[in-house]
C-alpha cells in the first residue's frame, strides 16, 4: 500500500490497514526512524500488556550469584 506526504507533512493510513491493526481516531502512535525507515508503534495502555508472560518459567533465571 502506498500514501502520500500532504503539503502539511500529514499521511493518511489507509482503511484497510486501520481496520486490520484495530487503530482509532486520536490513538496515538509512536514514531521510529531506523535506516532511512519509519515504523510506526500503536502505544499500548501499561493495563493491557498484563499477563503477556503468564506461564513464563522464572525458576533459575536468575540466581543469588549473578546479582551485584
């Protein structure tokens, strides 16, 4: 898909990209530019991203030994 760079340095995401990745109006993104590429990161609310490990096996991931 391409869009274009208003005279007003807008860019319209297209509808079917929006609809897809679930973005509303005044969600704000996160823009980062690596090797001439722009990405583009929904932000997420801190609430939504709890339990994202549930399950994780944390036992002897760390020991006593490794800390400073």
């Amino acid at each position: 898909m391409q869009t274009t760079i208003s005279s007003r340095f807008q860019v319209v995401i297209p509808k079917a990209l929006r609809e897809r990745l679930g973005l509303r109006p005044r969600q704000t993104l996160t823009i980062l530019a690596k090797g001439g590429i722009l990405y583009l990161v929904p932000d997420q609310d801190v609430k939504t991203l709890r339990g994202i490990a549930s399950g994780v096996e944390v036992v002897g991931y760390r020991d006593e030994s490794d800390r400073t």
